[in-house]
C-alpha cells in the first residue's frame, strides 16, 4: 500500500475494525517515511450478478435500487436506518451465497418481503403494496390476512 502523501511503500496498520455490519475492515495505517496516517477499506470482492426482468431481459444487480425501496417502506417508522441496513446485509449475503450469477426479479421482491415481514410488517405491508400493484381492496385485505 502506497503511501497518499509520499508515496513511500512502507507502511503498516496500526488499527482495524470491522464496518458495515462487518461487510468490511477499515484499516488505519501509518507511513514509516512520513509518519502520516490513513485509512484504507477493505472489501470482499463480489462476483457480478445479474437481474432476469419479468420480460426477459437482463440488468446488473444494483444493491442503490434496494435500498431505495426499503426506505420508502421504511419512511416515518421506528429505527429504519438499523433495520434498512440489517436486511441490506441479509440479503446481500444470500445473494453472494448463491451458486449462479443470475436471479429473477421476483426472487428479489420475494426475499425483500420476507425480510420485512421478520422486522416491520407496516414497512412490509407498504412494500408489498407497491410490489405487488395490488388491483384491488380484494387483493390487498388478502396480504393483511397473511400478516396478523
């Protein structure tokens, strides 16, 4: 590791701690030229994973998309961002789990849902509302069934 500020190959860490809900290691190092400290982050290389649509075509997975999800679910309702990033982290584990690099959209929706059912049955109602596109009051007193 380079040194940002000298540029010296010299350096050793002098602390590390796990991040993100241990997803990650922030690594605090220190240059043995100029003796200025930095941090570094270190991360588990994922593979990339590809989303099957409801028409057949494919995206990238792109974990900013579930995230936004989960704080509109999430939005006014007691200790969200804990929630938002334990599941986040669920369900990227699950993912990085995985034997195939490809998912369908549904399966997503569908581990989302399960998640919030386990942590906020509002939020899960409220994603399961749009997710669901529900046509009906028919469809949608149907799920509140399944919840309580």
């Amino acid at each position: 590791m380079l040194c940002p500020y000298c540029n010296a190959k010299d350096t050793k860490v002098v602390d590390s701690r796990e991040t993100q809900e241990g997803r990650a290691i922030r690594r605090r190092r220190e240059c043995a030229k100029c003796h200025r400290r930095f941090s570094t982050y270190e991360v588990r290389e994922t593979a990339r994973l590809l989303i099957v649509k409801k028409d057949g075509t494919k995206e990238e997975y792109d974990q900013a998309k579930v995230e936004r999800g989960l704080r509109r679910a999430f939005e006014k309702r007691p200790g969200a961002e804990e929630k938002i990033e334990k599941i986040l982290g669920e369900i990227e584990c699950l993912l990085q789990e995985r034997q195939t690099n490809e998912i369908s959209s549904r399966e997503i929706g569908n581990l989302i849902l399960q998640k919030l059912k386990e942590v906020d049955e509002v939020a899960y109602i409220r994603f399961a509302s749009v997710y669901k596109s529900f046509g009906s009051v028919k469809s949608f007193r149907k799920i509140l069934e399944t919840i309580g």
